[in-house]
C-alpha cells in the first residue's frame, strides 16, 4: 500500500468519525420527522453560555449525580435533564460556545434519540468512533482561547474529577472548580422544590439491628483501619446506618432515603438533616414507627446530646452543603485526627477539603454492612417477594384476560393498576421505582418509562415487557417479565428460551468464594452468545433492603471494568439476575429475579475454598408458550421445575389466602411439570403424569 493510500484511509476515517458526531446523530434528525418525547432546551443552553462567558470558560461540563453521588436523583437536582432534555439515569452534558454534546451507554441510547434536541450530539459511549469527552474537548477547544473547563465539585465524583483533570491536561486544557454551580444560576423558573419530608424511625421487628449496634460495628472497623473520623455522604447509608426512613426520592425511583451526612467518629456521632428542629420533634407519618426521631436518637429538640446521658446520642445538625463543607475542614484541620475514611463516591468538594496525607479511601464500612443482610433481613427479603408476586399475578391474569378481550390496557394504565394492586398487599410502601411498562418497540428501550406522550396500548400482538418492584417494610422488590398473547414467531422463541437459559445459568452458578460479579457475568450471556446475540446492560445489581432498588459496591456486570470499589460476590447479597434481548423498532425481552448469595454444598471440598451460588427468591412463573424446551438442558429444565413447584406452592397459597382465584389458576397454568422423554418434552400437570405412570405400567 502507498503512502498516499494510507493517507487517504486516514483521511476517509478521520472523516467518518466527525460526521457521524454533528448535531442531531439519528435517522429521526436526519429526516425531520416530529418526535413528541423531543425537548427543545437551546434557551437554557444559551442562558448557560452567557454564565461561562462570564467566567471566562470555554466549557462546562453537567453531570448526572446530586452532592451524594447519588444514581437516581431528586426532581430538584436533575440538573443534566434540565440543560439537556434527557431524563436517563446515566449521562454526562458537555458545552461549549458552538456545540452541546451528551455521552450516555447502550442502554439508554434509543432513550437519548428520542428526547435531546436536534442541536445536541448524542455520543455513544464505547461505540466504534466515538471520542472521550477530553478527546472531543480538545478538538473543540483547540483553536478557542479559553482553555479552561469548568464544573462544579459538589456534583462531580471524587475519582471522576481526578480522570477528567488528567485527561484534559493531555490535551493541553484543566478543569476548574465552579460555585455556585452554573446550571443552579440560570434555573429560576419551574424548578421543583428541595425535597422535606417526614423521616420516620424504622422499626427493630424488620431492621433486625439497633443503630446503637451498627454503629459500634462500624467503630470497629474504623479501629482496624486507624480512622480517625468516618465521612457518610451517600444516601442508603445515613438510612441504614441509622435506621430511619423518609420519602425525599420520589420519581423514576422511590427510595426511602432523606437527604443527610454524617460524621462518625469514636466518641461522638453527627447527622445533617434539613430543618431539623422540625423534624426533630415532628410525629412519624408511618403508623409502624411508634417514636419520634429525638427519642430514637437520644437527643434534645435542638439535637444536642444530654450530658448526663449514659445512652449513645447522636448530634443533629442542620443540613447545608456549604456548612457541612466547613465543618469537614476544621475537622480536617485538627491536629488530633490524623485519618480520615472516605467513600470512593464522595463528591471532589469534600474530598478536597482534606490534606492527601490525611486521606483513606475505600467503600464505607457502612457500604460493606450493608449489603450483607441479618437473618431478620433475609427472612423479610423472601416473605416480601411472595406478596409482591401475588399482586403481579393478579395483575398478569387481569391484563391477559382484558388484552384478549379487546379491552383498552395502555402502559400507563397497567403501570397505574399494578401500583394500586402492590399498595394492597400487607407492608407496602410504594412502588421500588416507575414500572418500565413497555409495548411493542418501546420495549426495545431499555430503560423506557411511559409517559403521555409515548404512552402505547398493549395489544396481543406485540411483546408486552413490565419491570416493575415494590418498596415493603421488609423488603424491596424488583421483578421483570415479558408476555406475548399470540404465537411466537421462531426468532422471538428462541430469544426468550435463551434468555431464561442465561437466567437459569446464573441462578444454579457455583464459584469460589471471592469471584466478582464481572467473573461470573458471562454465564448469563452464553445462550445469547451461542446465537451471536448480546444485551447492552448488566446482568446483575445489588438490591438493598426497605432501601434502593439499586445497592452498590458490587454489580455482575462485564461493562464495568476493574473499578476500585468492586466487591467479590459475598454471603448474606441479594442481587438481581436480568439477561435480555431487544431488537430495535421491534420488540424487547427481559426476565428478572432477585437472587440470594449462600454457600452451598458439593460433592468435594478443598480445604480453604467455599463455595458460593445463588438462591432465587423471586418467584413468578415464565410464559410457556415462549419456551423452546428442545434446545434447554435437562439441568435447565429440572431447575425450572423446581421453581415452577415452589412458585404454585408459595404464591398459589398465598392467592389462595386472598381468595383470588383467578390469579391462582393463571399460575397454576404456567407451572405444570415439564416431562422429557426422549426427543419429546411435554408439559404435563402432575394428575396427568400420574396417569401416564399407571398406563405404562399396565403396557
């Protein structure tokens, strides 16, 4: 090949690259066609230049997360929705004097299309040709003189700040901290007010563990670590740590928390809340919670501890970013703490308020407790998943019955049902987050939510996929089916029957104590694989309990790298186990169930090794008219029978209980015995295979 020939390859490629990132990236763009979900936000994005003008930037960046680095974040601090469009979870917004850019990964791609703007450039993260965000900044910036990107510290991660900082000066730029943040400058208007509600105590019968108990747990760890001082900044945490809960989170997610922070330290405790002279001595809305947060915290109505008290107090203060900012560097000024532990997702302010050499960072013993659940805990986990399947089959059996009949079932109209029907199931708080009720192509987008404007009708026509969960007071529940009325074609049967074999892969996985979730991920993935087919999610998240349907450190995931904060796969977890599939404008299938991690019992042993596997305790049948049992295992299909047999046993008596019959017949349906004999496999009830017995014994 010839030195112009390689040029010219360069060139072609080059070229390639930069114009499949201009404005509007997508074929509704290109073709102008009308999209409702579409938001125009040019005059907050131009509101936005005139504040970088103003600082002398050349770019600021928006990212998702709130002062807690939280996933799912509050009305009030949906900053990057704001500027952007684009509501997803997950997602970084770039501007600069000329263009707006956002990054988001593949799940939230088909999302992204169909809300930003045609003036905004869709960056699909690690796809072929796409550039980092400092990539792209340094061709942008690269003729500018502003050089500097600004962002603000208090919303920004720790680690993510220190990545963008070392990136940029490789292409000749830094970033710079920010306050006030810019996009709180110019959002004025329409902008929901910070959350403030009730915090109440949670009750021992379901936490399982005292506060008292869980702290000293935590100063036990803080020992061994030399730690000083304990910085919580995450949300789950102050809730479990302290067991309380509230309702400060509510939309795409209804996690119990209250916006706080926290300082543990080994003579004293200190919690941030909003308005706490109020709450303080405010009655508990929740009619199991029987004191109020002062009594529960030993403290006065001003949250000073008595001292003459012998009991553990805990110090309350008023919540404010700026003075708990204070506050962190006298602590960190004190020449007595000599340690202080951090979060790997403590925002870049208050890791930048202490000197490095002060500085431990590793996940919170918080975090680690946490996620190892209490017997008690455990037992409200698989109690919880029961009730919650018997309003998902009452909800199942009433909407097959109603699509078949010709009835009118939208999204929202069965994401309104089966809410109402969870809420009627003894401990129920609320749904665990909005139910992704997806009809047709809208269930090729992974993370969809309907919404007036996207809101489709369900028809037995096309695949009908519900992700959905419940917040209970002894548990979270997070489940996902997918149903289909008429025949399947033979593409969308093989790709159901292999995402249950993935499902099923998982479920019966054993493994040596100390594996992570990324080492196991692709067990889920092999029946896809075998087929040249793939999802562009997880396999697995955390779930926590009565707390976010997303818990962390520890994913199953093989999209998350080797990150710091990644956990081995430990006794006591829950996490969810969801393969999928989802062909784009068609259809989407996906099967969730919460798993248990234990160990488990083998033939052999090795001295020193343990070994772990899951225990499902999410229990709903699968549609059987969708399963190909012909290309399954007879380890896949014994497993399936076994889960069919408890799943009738465990939620067919409790339907039974609640006399709804219907229901109970829709289950008992889907859980008959399947039979393999020989190439054949029969689905039979087990009054039939006796029969089948007693024929061919007289033969």
């Amino acid at each position: 090949m010839s030195v112009f020939e390689q040029l010219v390859i360069i060139a072609v490629c080059s070229m390639n690259r930069f114009t499949a990132l201009q404005p509007g990236n997508w074929n509704t763009c290109e073709n102008g066609e009308f999209v409702s979900t579409r938001t125009n936000t040019s005059s907050q994005v131009m509101a936005l230049r005139t504040e970088m003008t103003l600082k002398k930037i050349g770019a600021y960046i928006v990212p998702s997360e709130d002062f807690h680095m939280s996933e799912f974040v509050s009305g009030y601090d949906q900053r990057r929705a704001f500027i952007s469009g684009f509501d997803g979870s997950m997602g970084t917004a770039v501007i600069t004097a000329t263009h707006a850019a956002l990054w988001t990964r593949g799940k939230y791609f088909l999302q992204a299309e169909t809300q930003l703007g045609c003036d905004w450039i869709l960056m699909r993260e690690r796809e072929p040709g796409v550039p980092t965000i400092e990539e792209w900044l340094g061709e942008q910036l690269k003729e500018q003189t502003l050089k500097k990107v600004g962002a603000c510290p208090y919303f920004f991660g720790n680690s993510a700040w220190q990545q963008h900082s070392m990136a940029l000066e490789q292409q000749g730029l830094r970033i710079e901290p920010v306050l006030p943040d810019l996009v709180d400058k110019i959002w004025t208007d329409d902008r929901p007010e910070f959350p403030d509600t009730v915090i109440n105590p949670y009750p021992l019968k379901y936490a399982g563990k005292s506060w008292q108990d869980k702290v000293g747990e935590v100063r036990q760890e803080m020992e061994k670590r030399d730690a000083d001082a304990l910085i919580v900044t995450m949300l789950d945490e102050t809730a479990w740590l302290f067991n309380m809960r509230a309702t400060d989170i509510r939309g795409f997610v209804n996690d119990p928390f209250f916006y706080s922070l926290a300082i543990v330290r080994p003579n004293s405790i200190s919690l941030y809340i909003k308005n706490k002279d109020i709450k303080l001595t405010a009655a508990p809305k929740d009619p199991e919670s029987d004191v109020n947060m002062k009594e529960h915290l030993n403290t006065r109505a001003d949250g000073s501890c008595p001292k003459t008290a012998n009991k553990l107090c805990v110090t309350v203060k008023e919540y404010s970013y700026d003075t708990f900012i204070m506050e962190l560097d006298a602590l960190a000024r004190n020449a007595s703490v000599k340690r202080i532990w951090l979060s790997y997702f403590c925002n870049y302010a208050v890791y930048n308020m202490i000197d490095e050499d002060k500085i431990f960072v590793d996940n919170t013993p918080v975090a680690m407790l946490k996620t190892q659940k209490n017997d008690v805990e455990v037992q409200g986990m698989t109690n919880c998943h029961i009730r919650d399947a018997a309003a998902l089959a009452i909800f199942a059996s009433k909407l097959e019955k109603g699509v078949k009949a010709g009835e009118e079932w939208t999204e929202l109209s069965a994401s309104k049902e089966l809410t109402r029907l969870r809420s009627l199931q003894d401990l129920n708080r609320g749904d665990s987050f909005a139910s992704i009720s997806s009809s047709g192509s809208n269930a090729a987008i992974i993370h969809y939510f309907p919404n007036n404007q996207t809101d489709r009708r369900i028809t037995a026509d096309e695949t009908y996929l519900i992700d959905s969960g419940g917040q209970y007071l002894d548990g979270t529940t997070d489940v996902t089916r997918t149903f289909l009325w008429r025949e399947p074609t033979s593409f969308e049967k093989e790709c159901y029957t292999r995402v249950l074999m993935g499902q099923i892969n998982l479920a019966m996985a054993i493994w040596t104590k100390g594996l992570f979730g990324r080492e196991i991920d692709a067990w889920a993935r092999q029946p896809l694989f075998d087929i040249g087919l793939t999802y562009k999610h997880g396999t697995g998240h955390g779930i926590g309990h009565y707390l976010s349907v997303h818990e962390g450190p520890g994913r199953i995931s093989n999209y998350h790298a080797k990150f710091e904060w990644d956990v081995p796969l430990a006794e006591h977890m829950f996490y969810s186990d969801e393969p999928g599939y989802y062909e784009d404008g068609k259809f989407g299938i996906r099967l969730e169930n919460i798993v248990y991690v234990k160990k488990v019992e083998t033939k052999y042993s090795m001295k020193g090794v343990t070994m772990l596997g899951m225990e499902t305790v999410t229990l709903f049948p699968y549609e059987t008219h969708l399963i190909d049992y012909t290309i399954m295992s007879e380890k896949q299909i014994s497993w399936l029978n076994d889960y069919n047999a408890m799943t009738l046993e465990k939620v067919g008596k409790l339907l039974k209980e609640q006399d709804a019959m219907d229901a109970y017949k829709w289950i008992e349906k889907r859980t008959k015995k399947v039979v393999i004999s020989g190439a054949a496999t029969l689905l039979v009830s087990n009054c039939i295979l006796y029969s089948l017995m007693l024929v061919d014994l007289l033969w």
